[in-house]
C-alpha cells in the first residue's frame, strides 16, 4: 500500500500515532545511550550516534504530520516529555565535553608555543638578566 506504513508484525497498516510513537521512544533511548557513554567514559562511536540520531530526525520529520492536531493522548505526551528531558540532558553531557576538550587543547597548545619559543620575552629570561 502507497503512503501507508506497515508494521513488523501483521503486516497490516500501523496508525499513523502509533509510528510517531515507536519513533519517539527510539530517539529517546538513542540519545539515552549516547549519553551513558559519554557519562561513563566508554569509547563509544561518537560517529554513529550522530548518525542514528540523524536518522531518528528524519524519522520524526516525516511522521510529524501525525501531530498537525495534537493529540491529548497521556502516553505521547509523557513519551515527548521525556524526549525533551533526554536531549536536554545529552546537550548539557555535549557541552561538558566539549569545555573539556576546548581546555585539554588550550593546556596543549600552550605547552607547543613554550616548547617552540626562544624565552626572549619570558618573564624567566628577564629574572635572568643581570641589573643594568
């Protein structure tokens, strides 16, 4: 059928809140497992997160005309609630890293222009100098 989606189970045409649903709950527990990760430490695969979770956006984008109404239903509505509570939490993981990152460099950085500099005007090259 053209235009319908069809579930794994029955074959039989999914409702259209019922996909958005599914999509949603599987962009909550990607951005929950990119998340973990970070917060863990693990090495994970940063790239494939990204790329799970640009599929989610695409998946949500093209299901979001089950939600030109709104729909007063409790489950989509606690399922879009923690949707927002978990990429909240994943922004604020990002940025953690990423100041963390941004410092690392900057102790790295510093550390090269030290090592490549000649210490003509180092404060310990003037302490050196003998008083004129």
């Amino acid at each position: 059928m053209r235009g319908s989606i069809l579930s794994h189970d029955d074959e039989a045409p999914e409702a259209p809140l019922d996909g958005l649903l599914r999509a949603v709950h599987r962009t909550r527990n990607t951005i929950d497992e990119e998340t973990a990760a970070l917060e863990s430490g693990a090495t994970a695969d940063y790239g494939e997160f990204r790329h799970r979770k640009d599929l989610c956006l695409l998946e949500l984008s093209r299901r979001a005309p089950a939600l030109v109404h709104p729909p007063r239903d409790p489950e989509m509505i606690a399922a879009l609630r923690d949707l927002k509570d978990a990429i909240i939490r994943n922004q604020k993981t990002l940025r953690c890293h990423v100041n963390a990152a941004r410092q690392v460099s900057a102790i790295i950085m510093k550390s090269m222009a030290e090592e490549d500099s000649d210490h003509t005007y180092s404060t310990r090259a003037a302490h050196k100098r003998p008083p004129a």
